[in-house]
C-alpha cells in the first residue's frame, strides 16, 4: 500500500528551465545562476574541511578606480589608472564602515549613490596618498600594506596582515579562502609575468611584467572539482569606456567578476623556485604570459588568545574578540579543545590567522617520544603534526612567516608552509633559553638566557649558524624562574623608550631594554632598564603588545592592559571600562594578533601596477549583483535515498547548492512539478516528494537503512513506509521532511540549515521497480525567498496585484506566499507583501 496524507491541494507553477543533476555536484553549467545572497548575512558561506572550501560575501563594494578629471569633478591622478591598489584597500574599508564601525573615516553610505561619487573619489586618493600611489606606476610592495594600517591603526580594531609570493610561501584561492572563513575581509594581489618556455610541462616564468589588486568577494573549490574565484576588480568598469558621461560622473553597477581559476605548478627564473599549487587566473596553455595570485592583504579584528593545558587533557583554546563586524557571524568569545593527546605547551596564532601552531610535550614515559607541532584549525578543530622537535619548550613566529622554536641549547628556524621538510636551520646556543621573542623592528630573533644574564639576538635567517650580539642585562635585575617576553611594535602609534619587555617569576616588575646598549653602570655592562611597577599588577606571568603599543599583561588580578602616557612619560593601566579586553582572566599568558608583512625588498620591489587599457589584465567574467534564478532539476522516478529493497541500481537527485546560490541560512521554496505512475498501468500524478539535507555528498548502498550518514535535521520529521517486498524493512530516515504531497500543497518554504552543504530529493516510495514516468516531467524547483520576504509568486521580478491574490488565495494555509515559514500565510504576509510592492531591487 502507498501511504500518502491529503491536506488541500495548491496549484504548481511552470517550469522555467529544467537541468539534469548527476550524482557527484553540479555541472559548470550551472555555475553562472546568479551569486547574490538569498539571506540577510553579509559573509553567507563560510565553509573551509581541506581540500574543499566555500567562502562567499555580500554586499562588498564595488568601486571604480578609474575617475577621470575634468570641469567640477575631482578625478584622481592619471584619470586613476594605476589606483588599483588604494581602491580595492577602500572597498574593504568601505564594508567595515557600513557593517557596525560607522566611525571608520568616509563612514557610512550608500556608495553606489551618484551623490557619493565625489566623496568615494576624495577616498581614494587620500588612501593612494598614504600609500605613496605613483599616477605613473602605481603603489609599491610597501605602500599597499603600510597605507592600509595607517588608515586603520588609529582606531586600534583591526589587525592588517600582509604576505606576498617568496621562495617558502604560495599564496592561493585555498589560502585566501581560510583565511576569509576565519573572519578577514581579503584583497588579493595577481602579478603577471612572461612565460619563458616548459619544464616537464610546467611554465618556467620570467620577468614580471605587471601586477593588479581586487578585493575577494568568492574563493570555493566543491565536491564537483570546480573552482571558484571571484573578485571586485575596481578596474573593470565597461561603462566607463563607451559613455564619456558615465566615465566622468557616475559609479558603475556593483558586480563580482569570475576568473577561470586553476591550480598550477611553476617555475621562476632566476633559481628555478618551483611554486606548487599557486593559483592561475583564465590561463590557456598556448599563452605567452600567465597572470598568479601573488599576494594578500588581510583585515580582521583585533583578538587575544590563551590556552589551558593540563597533565590528562582537557587542554582549550580561548579567543576574545569583543567587537564583532555586522553580517559575520564574529564570536566575542570562544572556547574550542584542542585535541592533543599530552600538555600543550605554548600556542602561536598562524600568520594567516586561521588557526593556531600547537606545540605539546614529549611523553617522558616513552622512549624516544619528542615535543610535536602541530596546527590547529579554527574552522574544523583538526590537530595536524607538522614536526618533532626534541626538547622543544618554547616558540614565536617571525614577521617572515618563519616559525622559530627554542630546544635545549637548539634554536630551529621552521618553515611552517612547507610541512614536508619544516626545518629551514638551526644554531647551537651555549646554553639553553629561557624565553623568546621575535622583533619586528630589526628583524631579530631574541632569545633572553638567564645563564648569559643577557638578550642573545640573532639575525632572521640562522643560515651558517650566526654568531649573535648579546645585549648585556645589568646584574640588579633578577632572573630565575619561569620567563615570558615581547617586543614593542616598530610603528606604534606612541613610541615607546625600549623595544624588549620580560618578566620572570624573580620579580613583581616588568622591565625594558632599548634596541641597543650603550655602556653602562653597572658591573655586568648593561644598561639601567625601564620599569614597570604598578601596585594593582601582581606576580606578572606573561605579557604581550597590540599594534598601537599598549602592554597587555597576564597577572594574578587578571588582565591589565597599560600605555605609555606621554604627558607623563610614565607607564599607566587602562581603566578596564575603556579597555578593549575589559575585565577577562585569560589565565597565565594572553597573546594578541598583531599586523605583519613579509615584504621583502630584495624579494617584492620593483612592483608596478598594470594600465587597464593595455589589454594585460584578467578581468574574468562580470555577474552584476543579483538573487540566485530559480533552478528546476529533472528526477529519476527510481531514484532514492532510503533503503531499498529491492534495489532499482539508481540514487536521487543529489543537489550541492552553494554553486545555485544557496547557503545555510537562506529560506528556500521547494516545489515538486509533475509526478510519475506507481506502475506502467497507474496514473502519472503528483507523489509524495520527500527531502533530506546533509553536510555531504555521501550515499551508502540501498541495502543501508540510514544511507544519508551526513543528514541534518530540518522541517517537520517524515516516517517513511516499510518496503513493499523483503518482509517489510525499516526505510525511515529521521532527520528528511516532506516538501510536496500527492494531494496537497507541492511546496515547501524552509530554511538552509547549519552545515548543510547537499540537498537529496526523490519521491517518497516503497517500492521503486514498477515506477513510470512516461511524460519526463518529475522534477524539483528550487527558488530563493523573492525579493526578501515578498510573495513574487510568478517570478516575474515584480510584486503586484497578481501577487496580492496570489496570497489571499491561501489564506490561512501553507504556500508560497507563507514567506515567514510558520505554515500560515496571514496578515503578516500581507504586510511584507505590501512593504515591498513593486519592482523587485
């Protein structure tokens, strides 16, 4: 018997397209639906399991880098060809001021009104000045990250991390897209170059012709193996090159455009660097020239971090972000475990903060057990081994991306991005340290040695086993004990008089020592330090600066964040009402993510923007703002998700919706069109058509009675019939719904749950052999909630009368126009309907 409820049935709409679904993803052809968000969030994905990644935001600006000058318009120097770089910086400084920081100078506004054009222009040219924007040949390897923080480090928010192409780092679509699903809004940088013949098949590149800088607006490569790159690209500006009065007065429309992005292998001249899996923009192998990603700039809120570790486990992470940007998600506080099987003992934020480097101790029970690194990553929780390091105790990242770790009387340089050879060099110490620091300022390693009674500071790279300069400490500061040591920013917003602070377990005083000693008088060499003693800082444990130089230190009262006050030229604490951590106990040591840069000048001089109008960028395909289209997807009448027996040898429509437009979080409408014939003698009709979602694309054999292992709850709970034959076996699946009825409504209003990344769809059967569809017409339609939370029941892009009956039609019922999704269409309905009457935006 075939079971199926009846509830009044509701008329189904005619399909607009119809697209065949194999299992395994979506085709390409699909890809172009349309990519605006169908929700409210402005980051609507943010799904990072290696090697799959989806990182999606709505809403970034859009703004035109080429503003010519003429008569009452301001324009920019050059008509604005070379500004690239400051544009793309606005953009993302544009999104933070319309999303929860209105005081980020030009502030909040609506910038594709053409009454900000002027001011979006003066934006612009005043971020090209802060970063030395030549009008000739655009803004260098230091200019785009140190105009980007000048902009940025007087409101003390946000963190700006820099990293460009070297002979150790790759820069790719994965790495950006990591780092955007951990909350940075990413610009990225892509440099083109010459291509100078093969090697096994792989380009060997020559000289850099020119680079270009957009800003992130997609990075997702799905289960289908599609790649996904999508930018604001401030130059393509299409408008502008045929209307002379668009040209010199208005914004163009906001668009994304979409690079046909692949991973390659390549080779740079001179010293054949081979770059693995470096991302290629729409290259073609008869090209004479390739355009990569060649670096990016990263923003992101300021956060503190501290863990717990004990002897059995239970180690955690916790992070403290106190501000979160509107649309993100952002989480003020977070506690995660961290899965180490012994003690951690110190942790490291990665540089492109999307996890944490784990360093957790040997196991004195088992010989030849070492110290192992691991990485931690924020999105999945997973712990994976980089190294083993014997002896290890403690470690520090350099500006350069090197990780340095302290053994014994060993000092390892490891290059964390290369996990299959990590360590670069080491250097034998004459005696082992007691805590370490890395200074931005010198690009020095310091190590601070007890035994020395000095700082022992080694050059950066410890290629050839550097002798290093020691910096004597006078013999009246005590050291024993447990040690913790930082350096002051090389470009604080108040300068500091010393550049090295330390505590030790000997004194309730932190102290300071300059950059270099000059004679002293004191019996050991050393110069007299700072000192800061403060009677509400007690047994000080650890200590750390943000970018603007003030002094967060770890104490047994808790957290207490100091500043240099220049009127008194004395150290003083922050009332913890004003300040950014508040009153948080963070435990023994707290660190802070601080902007960083690799550059390089011997590396990444020499850069110079590329002319628009010289035909050498990559523009990709433009796709102006939208809501994803509806979709229909053909079904196999013998196609399911549940069990089967017996088995017809066909699986169900298995639809990955990020690549359609649809993420977690969206309303969606699900409606079944047409039906099919329980048998080649029934009538084709409308069935029960039945749903499920998952995290996954897997389905286990039909002889499984749960094959969906990766099924997310949703909606109201469908109990499926036992099979016709094989005794009557279990099929039910609990976690599927119900979306259309034989005989009632044929549709759905649902929502996207969390994690789900796949919707299963099939009729709701039990049993599929005999089933017939003589016609071809089973289908399923996905759509988007039209227009927000209107009722545009015809998909014609207009909320009308037609509209209007449409949703006194189901009155009281399930439809729709029930686009609140409490199974009602009432007045609430009516309201939004008429609150969004018209055209839709």
């Amino acid at each position: 018997m075939r079971h199926t409820k009846h509830i009044q049935s509701q008329p189904h709409r005619c399909s607009k397209k119809m697209i065949h679904v194999r299992r395994g993803g979506i085709g390409s052809a699909l890809i172009l639906l349309g990519w605006a968000s169908a929700t409210s969030g402005d980051v609507v994905s943010k799904y990072y399991s290696a090697p799959y990644y989806d990182y999606r935001i709505a809403h970034m600006p859009d703004i035109d880098q080429r503003r010519e000058m003429a008569p009452g318009i301001m324009g920019l120097p050059g008509n604005g060809s070379m500004y690239c770089a400051p544009t793309s910086a606005m953009n993302i400084v544009m999104y933070i001021s319309n999303h929860g920081f209105p005081q980020v100078t030009p502030t909040a506004n609506n910038w594709q009104d053409p009454t900000q054009y002027e001011l979006a222009t003066l934006s612009i040219n005043a971020m090209g000045i802060a970063m030395s924007t030549d009008a000739t040949d655009g803004t260098d390897g230091t200019g785009w990250p140190v105009g980007a923080r000048a902009w940025l480090d007087p409101y003390n928010l946000f963190t700006v991390s820099t990293y460009y192409r070297s002979n150790t780092f790759t820069p790719s679509a994965q790495t950006m897209a990591h780092t955007a699903v951990e909350g940075s809004l990413v610009s990225f940088g892509i440099g083109r170059f010459d291509i100078d013949g093969t090697s096994g098949g792989n380009p060997i590149l020559g000289d850099f012709v020119g680079g270009h800088v957009v800003t992130l607006a997609q990075a997702s490569y799905f289960t289908s193996g599609e790649l996904i790159l999508g930018s604001r690209d401030p130059a393509d500006d299409p408008d502008k090159d045929s209307d002379p009065v668009f040209y010199k007065q208005y914004q163009s429309p906001f668009g994304t455009n979409f690079y046909d992005a692949t991973n390659e292998t390549v080779y740079f001249d001179p010293g054949a660097t081979t770059q693995v899996g470096i991302t290629a923009l729409n290259f073609q192998p008869e090209d004479t020239r390739m355009s990569l990603v060649n670096g990016y700039l990263g923003v992101k809120l300021k956060q503190g971090y501290s863990f717990t570790s004990s002897a059995g486990g239970g180690d955690d992470l916790s992070t403290w972000q106190p501000y979160g940007m509107d649309g993100s998600g952002s989480d003020p506080v977070r506690v995660s475990p961290i899965a180490a099987t012994r003690p951690v003992v110190d942790v490291i934020a990665h540089p492109d903060l999307f996890g944490y480097l784990v360093l957790e101790e040997a196991n004195p029970a088992i010989r030849g057990d070492y110290p192992k690194l691991h990485l931690l990553d924020s999105s999945s929780g997973d712990l994976t081994e980089i190294t083993q390091i014997p002896n290890a105790t403690k470690m520090i990242l350099g500006r350069n991306r090197i990780l340095y770790v302290m053994a014994g009387t060993s000092l390892h340089a490891i290059n964390i991005d290369d996990p299959t050879g990590p360590i670069l060099d080491t250097v034998t110490m004459a005696y082992p340290g007691d805590a370490l620091t890395f200074d931005d300022g010198s690009d020095e390693v310091v190590v601070l040695s007890y035994r020395s009674q000095g700082l022992l500071r080694y050059p950066q790279n410890l290629a050839g086993n550097p002798v290093p300069e020691i910096q004597v400490i006078p013999g009246t500061v005590p050291l024993s004990g447990d040690a913790a040591m930082t350096a002051f920013p090389p470009d604080p917003v108040a300068p500091a008089r010393s550049e090295i602070w330390f505590v030790t377990d000997a004194a309730n005083v932190i102290y300071g020592l300059p950059a270099e000693s000059a004679p002293g008088n004191d019996a050991f060499g050393g110069v007299v330090p700072d000192q800061i003693s403060i009677a509400a800082i007690q047994n000080p444990t650890g200590l750390d600066f943000d970018d603007a130089g003030h002094m967060y230190v770890s104490n047994d009262n808790g957290l207490a964040e100091v500043m240099l006050d220049p009127a008194l030229n004395r150290w003083v604490i922050v009332p913890p009402e004003d300040s950014f951590f508040g009153a948080i106990t963070p435990g023994s040591m707290m660190r802070l993510t601080r902007s960083r840069t690799n550059y390089d000048p011997a590396q990444h001089d020499g850069w110079r923007n590329i002319d628009p109008d010289t035909g050498e960028l990559d523009f990709g395909t433009h796709v102006p703002d939208t809501d994803p289209e509806p979709v229909t997807i053909a079904l196999d009448s013998h196609g399911s998700y549940l069990h089967m027996c017996p088995a017809t040898g066909v699986d169900p429509a298995i639809i990955e919706l990020a690549p359609l437009g649809f993420f977690p979080g969206d309303k969606i409408r699900i409606e079944e069109l047409g039906g099919f014939a329980y048998t080649a003698t029934s009538p084709d009709g409308p069935v029960t058509l039945i749903c499920v979602f998952s995290s996954d694309d897997t389905l286990l054999p039909a002889t499984e009675s749960h094959r969906v292992p990766g099924a997310i709850q949703a909606g109201e709970p469908f109990v499926s019939s036992l099979t016709y034959q094989c005794g009557g076996h279990v099929t039910d699946i609990p976690e599927d719904f119900i979306a259309g009825l034989a005989v009632g409504p044929l549709q759905i209003c649902i929502e996207i749950p969390a994690g789900a990344t796949h919707l299963f769809v099939c009729g709701q059967d039990s049993y599929y052999n005999d089933n017939y569809d003589p016609n071809g017409d089973f289908a399923v339609r996905l759509s988007p909630m039209s227009c927000g939370t209107d009722c545009d029941a015809s998909f014609d892009g207009t909320t009308d009368v037609n509209d209007l009956l449409a949703l006194l039609s189901q009155w009281g019922q399930p439809g729709p126009c029930d686009n609140d999704c409490n199974d009602v269409t009432d007045v609430l309905d009516l309201l939004a309907l008429l609150a969004a009457w018209g055209a839709c935006p």
